[in-house]
C-alpha cells in the first residue's frame, strides 16, 4: 500500500548564501514504510555531496551554494510504487 497524501509536503525554503537550509517531507502512509530520496529540477539528489544529508525525510544543506537553488520534490518510495510530492523551491539569496 502506498497512499497519495503526504502527511507533509515540503515547502519554499529562502536562505542566504552560506547558511544551512532544511527541507522536510513526511512521506504517505505505506506498508511497507517508503523511504524518501529527493530529487532537484528532476534529477534525483546524490548524497555523496558532503553538504547535503537527507535524514528521516528531511534533505540538509549544511552551507547552501547559490547552485543549490532550485526546484526540489520528495520521492516517496516502497515496493508499490513512488509518489512525487508537490514541489517545493529552494531559493538562495
């Protein structure tokens, strides 16, 4: 089972230059339980960059670039099937 509503979409974050930057999601309700990945302007985030850690469905910029900029959507994920959450922008000024 994997139901369409997350519990919690993320939402824009505005950040400087330089400052840390959390994006939260809280996947649907699945069994079994999804796991959450990200993905920016479509293409799914690595977590091989050292900045970025995506922890309990929260993705972490430790020292947001103004790269890091962009449109962000949770994937929520289970042997069902993955679910998109709306998109969320991460703006870095």
């Amino acid at each position: 089972v994997l139901r369409d509503d997350f519990r919690q979409p993320p939402g824009d974050v505005v950040v400087a230059a330089g400052e840390p930057a959390v994006l939260e999601c809280v996947p649907p309700r699945g069994h079994p339980e999804p796991s959450v990945s990200w993905k920016k302007n479509g293409v799914r985030v690595s977590d091989k960059d050292e900045r970025l850690t995506i922890r309990g469905g929260k993705l972490m910029v430790a020292s947001t670039q103004k790269s890091d900029a962009g449109v962000y959507v949770c994937v929520a994920t289970n042997v069902v099937g993955e679910r998109d959450s709306e998109p969320a922008e991460l703006v870095v000024f």
